[in-house]
C-alpha cells in the first residue's frame, strides 16, 4: 500500500512541475510575442508616416518639374525673363515668394 502512496505522490509531484515549466515558458513565450506585435504596430506607424512623407515629396516634385512649375523656378532663381516684361531690381530680396519662417 505504502508504495502506491509514494507511487501517485511522484507522479503528482512531476506532473506539477512539468505544469509549472509550461506555464513559465509558456509567460516567456506570451511576453515575447507582445513585444513583438508593439515592434511591428511601431514599424507600421513609421511605415505610415514615411509613405505620406514620401507623397508629400512626390508632389512637390510634381508641382516644380510641370511647365509652370519650371517656369516660375526660372523667373525666380535664374536670368529668365519673358519678352515684355519690365524688371525692377530691388536690394535685399531674391525676387521669389519664399514661405515665411516657422515661429
């Protein structure tokens, strides 16, 4: 008698271990896993921002490689002028609309 006590204690005993190693790697597995859908869900977002970033950029290529685009850079920056027109200089200003500064 006194050996099937010890007997089903034992088998008790490494089954609860065995349980409680699959539960602890089981936590490490789980922690691992939610780190990394939070890297991934970053990534995205960053993937998000870049794309728009990237379209941003398209456009203003877009805007500035178009006929009135190459147009207005040439009156701005270079020696273009259109027959006709009169031309003023006047100190200080580089002759082109420039965006204010960010304040």
């Amino acid at each position: 008698m006194r050996r099937a006590w010890w007997h089903r204690l034992l088998l008790v005993a490494l089954f609860a271990g065995t349980l409680g190693a699959a539960v602890l790697f089981g936590a490490s597995s789980v922690n691992t896993w939610f780190d990394q859908n939070a890297q991934r869900a970053d990534a995205e977002h960053i993937a998000v921002q870049l794309e728009d970033r990237i379209a941003e950029l398209t456009d203003e290529i877009d805007r500035r490689t178009s006929a009135d685009g190459v147009r207005r850079e040439a009156l701005c920056f270079g020696p273009y002028v259109e027959p006709g027109t009169e031309v003023y200089a006047v100190m200080g200003l580089s002759g082109c609309v420039e965006q204010a500064p960010d304040q």
